[in-house]
C-alpha cells in the first residue's frame, strides 16, 4: 500500500505521455517580456523533457549510479498541470584485498513522483494545488506524502523570461522505515504536521537554444514541532537539436529535522541528456 501511491501515480504520468505531440524547437524568441504569457496558449498541448545519465568504474572499487528525471506540462488559457518525476541511485562496492571480500554500500536511493494544478484567477493571479509523493532510503524515509494548496502571483509573463511567487499551506504524512527517526529526543515510526509554504520560480530563455530555469520552496512547521525544510533546483538546457539538448542540473535540499547519521544538506548534480516530447 505505501508505494501504491507511486506505483498509481507514475501510471498516470505514464498515460500522459500518451498526449505528446510533434518534436520542435521554439520559434524565434522576441525580445518583448510583455508578449503573451506561456500560461496562455492557444490549444492545449504536452510537452515533456525526459534526462537520464548514468555512469560506472571498476576495480579495487566499484561505483554504479544512475540518474532519471522527467518534467511534464498541459498548458491551456485558464489552467497549468505540471508533472516531475525523479529517480536516484548510487552503489559502491569496495575490495578487501586481504580478506578477498566485498562489501556493497548504496550511497543514494530516492523516488519522487508530484503534481501540481494551476488555475489562472486573473491576468497575473492564480490558484494551485498539487501532491508530492516520494522515497529516500537514505535518510530512512519510507513514504512522505505531501498535499498543498495556496496563491501565486506571476510578475513576468513575457515569451523570454517568466517568473512566479507563490505562498500557501501544505499537509505532510512521513512514513519512516523500520529503524525509526529521532524526532524532539524519541524515536518516531510516524510524523504528521501542517506546513506553510513558500516559493518562487522562474524560466529564461537565453537564447533560442539555452533554457535557464531555477525552483526555491521552503516548508516551516506549523505547531509544536519545529522544523524547516528546503529545496533550490537550478539547471541549465542547452539545445543540440529539435529532440535532444544538453542538460546540467544541482539540486540542493535541506532539512532541519534531520539527525545523525542522515545529514541535514542533500546535494544532487545532474548531467546528461533530455529528450524533449511536444509543442
């Protein structure tokens, strides 16, 4: 049952892939920030980057890693649904040459799958709600589930650069493995608070084939339970043809509840290939 929830989600990011339409780069981009809003297209249409990367050495230590990620968008006059998924994994093995033994360490292993719903209100407001559903064995986090909702306010609309504020509350259920967490000095298997959430996000278009696009949300605790959480996503698309670009991302996460061995600070570097799907 905890990871029906990915399992049902990913199945649904899945079917819309279905909708992508033909492969292209944008138009020529025009210098005018007061050009219609990326919110306001004429049909609705998919379009989706799809990253993966993936490395490995061998040895007197072994190393495995792979990257995934998928950003997907339904866009239409009055609405916005943005879909992201995430997967990451990292293993070492390293060679005793005395003892002839190995020993096998994973060093990262995380799934995420979210959501988000916009509603424009207005020229610039908007209303939105999303779910964020995700897995991090590492810091013993069996399943958290994440359900927002609030106000965002878009100060640039133009076709070269966008970008949005947003603010609202958020309900968050973290499911721990076996082991526990220690949270206020005892051992939890469970945690549910209420969060306020705030946030920014912007996307720039350099140049017709360089995408710049930066993400920042931070989660405060609402109650007894004091805690902190963050996410910075910022990467950089660069184009190499109508379907494939260049991509470098770093994510940078935070969380102030975290207690040894788990490290407050998460750091994430992607780099690798992205296909892109749609219009």
């Amino acid at each position: 049952m905890k990871k029906a929830c990915l399992i049902g989600v990913a199945a649904f990011l899945l079917h819309a892939m279905q909708f992508s339409a033909a492969q292209a780069l944008p138009e020529d981009l025009v210098d005018e920030d007061a050009s219609p809003s990326p919110r306001s297209t004429g049909d609705p249409v998919w379009t989706a980057n799809i990253g993966a990367a993936s490395s490995s050495t061998s040895g007197n230590a072994r190393t495995q890693n792979v990257n995934l990620v998928l950003d997907a968008q339904r866009r239409t006059e009055a609405n916005k649904l943005s879909i992201n998924a995430e997967f990451v994994e990292s293993r070492s093995e390293v060679v005793n040459e005395e003892t002839d033994t190995r020993r096998e360490t994973t060093t990262a292993f995380r799934e995420l799958v979210g959501l988000r719903y916009d509603h424009n209100l207005s020229e610039h407001v908007f209303a939105f709600g999303g779910m964020e559903f995700s897995h991090d064995r590492i810091a013993l986090l069996d399943l958290r589930q994440v359900y927002s909702s609030g106000f965002g306010y878009q100060f640039l609309r133009g076709q070269r650069h966008a970008w949005d504020v947003l603010g609202g509350l958020s309900y968050r259920q973290d499911e721990y493995l076996k082991q526990g967490v220690e949270i206020d000095g005892e051992p939890r298997m469970q945690l549910h608070v209420y969060e306020l959430m705030m946030g920014e996000e912007s996307t720039h278009h350099l140049t017709r084939a360089v995408q710049f696009q930066q993400k920042l949300t931070v989660n405060r605790n609402i109650g007894e339970i004091e805690g902190t959480r963050g996410q910075l996503d910022m990467g950089v698309q660069i184009a190499l043809n109508r379907t494939l670009s260049f991509s470098m991302k770093l994510q940078r996460r935070y969380d102030g509840m975290a207690h040894a061995p788990v490290q407050r600070f998460d750091t994430l570097v992607f780099t690798g290939i992205n296909m892109q799907f749609g219009g």
